[in-house]
C-alpha cells in the first residue's frame, strides 16, 4: 500500500467504525472514519487516493447517493458497499453502477482485508492509467493542426494515399507528416500510436 492510500470508512454505527478502525490500523492500514455520508462528502478532497468502505443504508444520504455523488464530482474511488441481509438488492445495484465489491454484516476480517487489498490495486492502475492519458494528451498539444489532421486518418485507418488525396497533399508529405507524429506522440509503431490516440481518449474511437 502506498503512504498516499487512506481507507475511508463511512457508516453512522460507532460499533461498526470502531471495530474496522482497530481491524485496518492493526493491519497497517491509513483510516479515516465518517458518521454519515453528508459528512464524508463534506470534507472528502478532491484529489484524494485509496478506497470507500461506506454502508449502503444510513439517515439522510445512503451508500449509492454517495456513489453518484463521487461519480457526479469526478472522484474516481474504488468503492466496497457493506450491507445487511435484507439490503443486498441495493448493493447489487452499486455494483452495476461501478462499486468494486459489496461485504454482508457482520463481515469476515479476512474478506474484507482481501476487498480493501483489491479496492486499492484498482486505484493504483487507475491513478496509472489517468496519469499515461495525461502524459499522452501532452504529447499531442505539440502537433501541428497538419499533423492532427494526418492523426485522425491515421487512426481512421486511412492509407497514406488516401490521406494524401483527402489534404489535398502529395504522398511524401504525407510521410514526412506521420513521421513527425510518430516522433512527437512516442510510438515505435502504427500499431502503438492507434492504441495510445484511442485509450487515452485524445480522438473518439472511429465508428464501425
């Protein structure tokens, strides 16, 4: 676990957060706890890393008014839905909506180590992946409008021909024009440059 990752505990029964308090903190774990999810919301930061454990039923805003709420700031953690029995319909619905795991009280210490453990992993490839987009998206700030253009058909999957004819350009500048995209964007092949345009989201996937 990294020293910037804090498991966020939210629920309004003292017992409960007490109990997986001295759980996480014996394990090694950095806690916050939160009586309620209006409080959480309150003083969550913005940039935040690490994971939710939050109950899905509490006074005033529940488990899934939280997670939309997250969703709705653009604050991306992982979050584990703790439920009763009679609330596991509503846990399932987080799940389908993007919650990593749901827990059913009273919880197993080991399972639920073993869902901060995953929670967590999925944060770190998730801090990764936003931190290569943004690596990516820099990269692509330093091409002329030339060269997006010539991006774009590329990842059309338009023939240097065919791009040449579309630019109204001979097919030598369309080399030397891909040649520089390929230098500025850091991609050894066609095939790496597509991909890295795509997964970063720099140009909308092209239609079927």
């Amino acid at each position: 676990m990294q020293s910037a990752d804090t498991v966020f505990i939210v629920d309004d029964d003292d017992a409960v957060r007490g109990s997986l308090r001295l759980l996480l903190e014996t394990s090694g774990y950095r806690i916050a706890t939160f009586p309620s999810g209006k409080v959480f919301l309150e003083q969550l930061p913005p940039t935040a890393r690490g994971c939710v454990i939050i109950d899905v039923r509490m006074p005033e805003i529940g488990g899934l008014e939280v997670q939309q709420e997250l969703k709705r700031r653009g604050i991306n953690l992982p979050l584990i839905v703790m439920t009763g029995h009679a609330d596991v319909p509503l846990a399932v619905r987080a799940m389908k909506t993007g919650a990593t795991d749901f827990i059913e009280k009273p919880f197993n210490d080991d399972v639920m180590c073993a869902a901060i453990e995953r929670a967590l992993q999925l944060d770190h490839e998730s801090q990764n992946e936003r931190a290569n987009a943004a690596k990516i998206h820099d990269r692509a700030e330093r091409l002329t409008a030339r060269e997006r253009e010539v991006l774009e058909l590329l990842v059309a999957g338009q023939p240097n021909k065919v791009i040449a004819h579309r630019m109204a350009i001979s097919p030598r500048t369309v080399e030397i024009h891909r040649s520089r995209v390929m230098e500025k964007m850091e991609a050894r092949t066609l095939s790496e440059l597509v991909r890295m345009t795509l997964e970063s989201g720099i140009l909308p996937r092209p239609s079927a």
